[in-house]
C-alpha cells in the first residue's frame, strides 16, 4: 500500500424527522451554544457515538489529517420537530460545502448521517448530501456515511458515496463501533486496500419502530445473520435500515445494504439472503411486541405493584411532540400512586414558571400539556407543589409533586429517558418511586431492561391511533402507499 498523507472532510448533519407533527424544525432550531461546530469542537462533540468511533480510529493511521467542516449539531428540538425547512436545510448544506471548498483538496469525507431526515422539497436528503459533496471533492475522494438504523435509504446514497455503516443494534450499542469501522474502511479505500462494491435490495416491510427491539427475536435473529455474514466472509459487511415510518417519504421501508471489497457477486449473494430471511420472517417482525391501550397499562401497572412487581415502566411508544398528556390523565383517573411521570413537554407552562422565578415549594395549580396537536391530547390541570427546578441538559426543568407520593417532571421539548441515571439532578430519589412513565420506544431498555432495573415493562399507546401508532394506516400519508407494504398490502417480492 502506498503510504500518502491523507486529508478527510468530517461533516455533520443528522435529524430523525416525524413529518407529520405541525412544528417543523427551523434554522434557529440548529442554532444554539456549541452548534454549528467546527474544527476540533465538531470532531469531539459525540465521544462515544459514532463521530468518536471514527475519529479514534482516523487518528491511530500515521498521516491522516482530520478537517472538522462547519456542521450543524442536532437541533434542540430533538426528535420532536417536523419536516425541516428549506431554508435551514439550504444554510447549512450550503457553509458545508463552501467549507469544503475553501478548506480542500480532500482525500476522503465523512458524513455522519441519520438517515430519516425529511426536508421540505428535497425527496432524499442524506442522497442529495451526498451528491452535492461529491461535486466539490471529485470522483478519486472517497466519501463514506454512518446511519441510524431508523434510515430511510436506498440505492440512490450509494450512488454518491462509496461505503455506508449502520447501527445494527436497537437500543444503539454500536454506534462507536460503526465509526470505527468507517475511518478503517476510508482509510484503506483511499490507500488501495479496500474496493468497496455494493449491493442495496428494498424490502416491502414497513414496521413501526417500537417493534424493533433487537434485544428480542426475530429482529434479533435478523441482526444475527447479519454478524454471521461479516464473520465467515472476510471484508463483507452488512447493513439493516429497519426503516422509520413516521416520515412521509419515498424511500420509506426496510432495506438492506451488503457490500464487499471488490467482490460484487458475493454482495449481491448476501444482499439477497438477508433480503429473502426479512421477507420470510415478516409476519413474526411484525408481532414482536405487545403494545397496550393506556387505560390497560396504568391497570397492569397497578396491578404489578400490588403483587411486588416493581418498579414498573410505562412507556408511551407513541408521543412524538413529547406533550401528550394521556398517561398523565390516566395515572390521575386511576388513582396510582408513587409514579414518577418523566416527562411532559409544555413550552408554555416552563417560560411561564421561569419568568416567575419559580421555586421548590411553591404552590402549583396550571393545566400543562396538551394542546399541539390531537395527538397530544388536551392539556391537564395538576395541582400540588414544586419539589425542584433544575437546569440541565441546556434546558429548564420542573418537578410537580402531586396526588399519593407522585411527581411530574416539565420539560421543554420530547424527552427520552434512557437511563436511571438521567434522573441526576433532578431532586428526585428513584428508589422511591414504584412507577416510572416515561416517552420512549426502545431507547429505555439500555438502563431499565437489559440492565435489570425494572421488573415489569409496559409498551402503551393512545386509543386513537395518532402521530406514533403501532397502526400506521392511521397516519395521513401523501407519498407512501401503504398497499405496496406488508402489512397493508400483498406487494411481491422479490
């Protein structure tokens, strides 16, 4: 191998869109402290996903030169927002490759990429990134990209780009892995070592993500031969995009990606094997998990309580504005005590009690919630005391003690409780609470389930089948069609 200094472009612009809420994600919504970054703030900005696998690994080679290109960071909003504007999209895309214009020539570039981004107008985001990449640096620079498996891709990225690494595990282990994978495999494409060929099959299933869980089979099995495929068969490598059907767009679905070091009809042989063994499976990928009406978790709440079961999660899969307010309403109805509600986004209602200077110990008598869109249901009066209020996270929180021994926490946009340990600083001893409702698909299993932290699991939605339902004939889809899906429909494959 020929061993030339090499210069990489590290670029940035990530975003899980649900197009269907109302708010979509503006320019100001990528503007805060720390983003857009740059430089080496941009190449530190994610140790242990996949930007710090990749940047580890990249600087372990011996003349390879990082170049972190002015990049947007995920917006505040989470994955809270809707489609993202024109403007904000353009803005960014546009510093982007005048960064790499005037910073260049480059070797190769990184792309850490989602893969579910929707953008007002532009049909395949992370594509068209590619795309307008590759006319700056030219067809010799190599250009590779990390996703979520939550991705909506098909072929046309690969068209672009060289190489693509997905996550494979949900919850996401192995995003540091997947970056270390990708400067690895830039690295020896750039040095002649790796001629990556590839092979993309779309597979007609589409499966809401709260489903996914690759802790349990089939997904689980689905992952495996994946893994086999990568250890018989030196250089090949695997990609499974679950797919992400809360965004209305063309290339919505599962898919599969095989690629190979210069090998096409092997990639083309293990595309279709893992293709084939998705679709043979799809009636079991589809009923992998038991989702509950609301009403009937918080009564198998109590219920689990009473026998010792505890602690019991409860997890509305579904709310994607992170104001919904059903769990909430029923955990009142119900009566159930000791329940720590983590969280309800109300905007509103914060700026409000900070423009007071509220304080633990206040009385607290407002409706919270709510309000959004149908989805989020109506908002809910509580009435109690605050027990905290705490800045963390870039965000301003309140803690409401209400009803027998519960307490309600009050953010700003959706929040995803992953870990037992994301309740630090919010004056709050977990220990205390039998309950814990919290808004997250599969996330949450990381530090309450494959840990051992909860003994009893709820997966609850809504009785109407809203924004993210489990019943995804309820959304109001304008560019899928639902009928060349399984389940919707009888497409044939392959």
């Amino acid at each position: 191998m020929t061993q030339k200094p090499i210069r990489i472009a590290v670029l940035h612009f990530a975003h899980e869109t649900v197009t269907f809420l109302k708010n979509d994600t503006t320019l100001d919504d990528f503007v805060y402290a720390g983003s857009p970054a740059k430089g080496e703030a941009l190449l530190a900005h994610d140790a242990k996903s996949y930007m710090g696998g990749f940047v580890k690994v990249a600087r372990e080679y011996d003349g390879v030169e990082l170049v972190g290109i002015e990049s947007p960071l995920w917006p505040r909003t989470g994955t809270g927002s809707g489609w993202i504007t024109t403007e904000a999209y353009e803005t960014f895309l546009g510093k982007m490759i005048a960064g790499l214009k005037a910073k260049g020539p480059f070797d190769g570039v990184y792309l850490s990429l989602h893969g579910a981004m929707g953008v007002r107008g532009v049909a395949r985001p992370e594509a068209d990134i590619a795309r307008r990449v590759r006319e700056v640096v030219g067809r010799k620079a190599f250009i590779v990209g990390t996703f979520d498996p939550h991705g909506n891709e098909d072929a046309e990225f690969l068209r672009e780009a060289d190489m693509a690494f997905t996550v494979k595990y949900f919850p996401h282990y192995d995003s540091h892995l997947q970056g270390q994978r990708a400067a690895r495999m830039l690295v020896r494409s750039i040095r002649g070592d790796y001629r990556p060929s590839t092979v993309t099959v779309k597979v007609p299933i589409i499966s809401p993500t709260v489903l996914q869980w690759t802790g349990a089979s089939p997904w689980m099995d689905l992952v495996q031969r994946a893994l086999v495929w990568e250890a018989r068969e030196p250089d090949v490598y695997v990609n499974v995009f679950f797919g992400f059907p809360f965004a209305d767009v063309p290339d919505v679905g599962m898919t599969i990606q095989a690629m190979t070091n210069g090998n096409p009809a092997l990639a083309r042989k293990v595309a279709d094997d893992m293709a084939a063994w998705a679709w043979r499976r799809r009636e079991a990928l589809l009923k992998s998990a038991t989702v509950h009406r609301i009403a009937e978790g918080v009564k198998l709440a109590k219920e689990a309580v009473a026998r010792g079961a505890t602690p019991v999660v409860l997890a509305d899969h579904s709310d994607r504005s992170g104001y919904a307010t059903w769990t909430l309403k029923e955990v009142i109805a119900q009566d159930l005590s000791d329940v720590l509600i983590a969280t309800v986004a109300d905007a509103q209602a914060i700026d409000a009690l900070a423009a007071k200077g509220v304080k633990a110990g206040d009385p607290f008598d407002m409706e919270v919630g709510g309000r959004v869109d149908e989805s989020a249901g109506p908002p809910v009066r509580v009435q109690g005391k605050v027990v905290g209020v705490t800045e963390a996270h870039g965000m301003f929180w309140v803690g409401v003690g209400f009803g027998r021994g519960n307490v309600l926490l009050l953010s700003r946009y959706l929040t995803q409780v992953m870990e037992p340990s994301d309740f630090e600083g919010f004056a709050v001893d977990l220990a205390r609470f039998k309950v814990i409702a919290i808004k997250s698909r599969v996330h949450f299993r990381r530090g309450f389930d494959d840990s051992g932290f909860a003994k009893t699991i709820l997966l609850v939605e809504p009785d109407q089948p809203y924004l993210g339902t489990v019943r995804l004939d309820g959304l109001p889809y304008q560019h899928v069609d639902l009928k060349k899906f399984y389940p919707y429909g009888t497409p044939q494959f392959p």
